[in-house]
C-alpha cells in the first residue's frame, strides 16, 4: 500500500493534467466559456427560487441565502458523485496501455469539481453581499469544512468508481440515489420531508451534516457541529485508505475488466 501511495505521488504531474483537461473539457464548446461556472448555480437559484416561494409560497426574507448555500453545495456533491462512475472506464484505452494508479481517476474528477465549487462560492459571496449578511470569526471554519467535503467526496468517487468499473448499470443507479440524499438532505427546504420517526437518517447524514455546517458559520454567525463534522472526517480518511488499499490488490482485475 504504501508503495502504491507512492506511486500516486509519483504520478502528480498525470493528476495535475486531469484536473486541468477535465476543468478546460468543461465548457470547451459554450460561448459564454468559464463564465457558466458562475451562471450555472446563479440559474439553478433562481429556479428552486420561483418552485419554492413563488409556486409553494415557502421561504423567509433570508430564504434565498439560505437556498443559494444549499444548492451550490449540494451542486458540489452530485457532480462530483455523477462524473466519478465514469471516472475509470472513460478513460480504459489509456488504461489498457499503460499502467498507473487507477485511483488516480476519480482523484482527479474529485479535485476537478473542487475548482467548480470555489466559483460556486463567489455566487454565495454575491447573495451574502446583496441579503447584507455579514459573516463573523466563525467564518474561519470555512477550510476545514471543505476540508472534510472534500474527504467524504473522494471516498465516495473512489467507491462509485470502482463499482462502476465491475458493475455498468451502477451509474444508473446512482442517479437515483442522489436523488434520494437530496430530498431527504436540508438542501431546498429546512430539516427533512421524511417522517418524524426518520429524523434519525438526517442526523447521521454526512451531506446534512456538511450542508448545516456551512449555513452555521455564514449564516447564522454560530460555531458549526465540530463533532459531526470530525466524525465525516475520520470516516471517510477511513474509507479511503482502505479503499486505495483495495485498489493496490486489485489493479490487475480493473484491467481485465476493462
């Protein structure tokens, strides 16, 4: 394992090439070029905007902050998840070829969407500004929030990634299961729309955990759950040294799947 590490360092100018390829593939063939990355969740407001106070009459004077931190999370996590179960396959010519850490795939599709995000948060410096909601000290949180994102996401793009590879039709399922963690995630909407007797699937949830966590320290200028927050953390370092583990045993059988 640890010579496998190694060779994923080792092999950083390759991660740095996908990250770079992937973030330029992106809006390649669109007039507007890079300027989607800061249109794309500003459009995606507006509409859950006019679904949600216009057409369901929900929401308070502070409804579009609190939506615009949502979904530009929210954007973060499903794109990463969405492009991950395609991390290996899409790239099995390369792969047949020439060997490398396959792990290194859905590394870089997790950096790449990473980049997006940080645009994302200029769309919410912009509502923050135009609402005057002013964040305080607690603001200092914001790295290891995306600290701890970032960690959750890697481990679950290497997890899709690696099934997909075995298992085709798990992209299709993940779709659904998104899905799922965004309705039943505090993304559109306050709490959950699951029953009572459930709450406890929203407390356990990383992606609530994550997504109140940032609402906390930008929004409502108080201390996030340091504890949950931890626990995502160590989880997912968990999960992702054991999956590059899995991944170092088992090259040759990415390969022959491929």
């Amino acid at each position: 394992m640890k010579a496998y590490i190694q060779e994923i360092i080792k092999r950083k100018d390759l991660l740095f090439y996908l990250v770079s390829s992937g973030l330029k593939a992106q809006n390649r063939n669109s007039y507007l070029g890079y300027f989607w990355w800061l249109l794309d969740p500003l459009l995606n407001v507006f509409i859950y905007y006019f679904l949600m106070v216009v057409i369901v009459g929900r929401g308070g004077p502070d409804f579009p902050v609190y939506l615009v931190i949502g979904l530009v999370v929210w954007r973060w996590i499903s794109s990463t998840i969405n492009s991950s179960s395609k991390a290996i396959t899409k790239y099995s010519g390369i792969i047949s070829q020439v060997y490398m850490p396959k792990s290194i795939f859905p590394l870089a599709f997790s950096v790449t969407q990473l980049f997006n995000f940080l645009f994302g948060l200029i769309v919410i410096a912009i509502f923050l500004f135009a609402f005057r909601v002013v964040p305080t000290w607690h603001i200092v949180f914001l790295p290891y929030i995306i600290l701890v994102q970032l960690l959750f996401l890697i481990a679950v793009s290497f997890l899709v990634a690696y099934i997909t590879v075995f298992v085709r039709d798990i992209d299709n399922v993940m779709k659904h299961i998104v899905r799922l963690f965004f309705y039943s995630s505090p993304i559109i909407w306050e709490g959950s729309r699951l029953p009572e007797r459930f709450d406890w699937i929203v407390a356990i949830n990383p992606v609530a955990i994550v997504m109140n966590a940032y609402r906390d320290i930008l929004m409502y200028h108080r201390m996030p759950d340091i504890g949950g927050l931890f626990i995502v953390a160590v989880m997912s370092t968990l999960a992702i040294l054991y999956l590059i583990y899995h991944y170092s045993k088992n090259e040759h059988k990415i390969i022959k799947a491929l």
